[in-house]
C-alpha cells in the first residue's frame, strides 16, 4: 500500500496524481516507472527511470526541511 501523498510544494494544492508508466525496454532488466505530479500546476516531482510508484511518492513527500545537512 501506498503511503499518503503530502499537499504539492508550490502551490499547495491535494489534486495530486500518481502514474505508473510502462517499461521502455524488454527482458529481466525492465521495470514500470511511477510518477508523481500536480492535478493543478502540473508540476512533477522527481523521477528515476524504473523507479516504483512508492519511490516516486517518497521522493515526492520528501521536503527540504527533511534533509540532515
């Protein structure tokens, strides 16, 4: 299960969406691609190819405040 999504960094808006985009190569290696992005000012939050929908919403919750440095 997926964990919740925190309002977008920008403009404050809940309209989040969640995306999971189909492999772009074949075999073992390939993997499904998860996005997070804004209902309302359409910004996306940071992606990795083949990352999962649950790193993508990790990486979409994460804040600057969170960071040790």
């Amino acid at each position: 299960m997926s964990a919740p999504l925190a309002p977008c960094p920008f403009c404050g808006s809940n309209r989040i969406e969640r995306r999971l985009f189909p492999p772009t190569t074949e075999g073992p290696a390939a993997r499904q691609t998860g996005m997070v992005s804004c209902g309302s000012c359409r910004v996306v939050g940071p992606t990795q190819t083949g990352q999962s929908l649950d790193e993508a919403i990790e990486r979409w919750n994460m804040r600057a405040s969170d960071s040790p440095f």
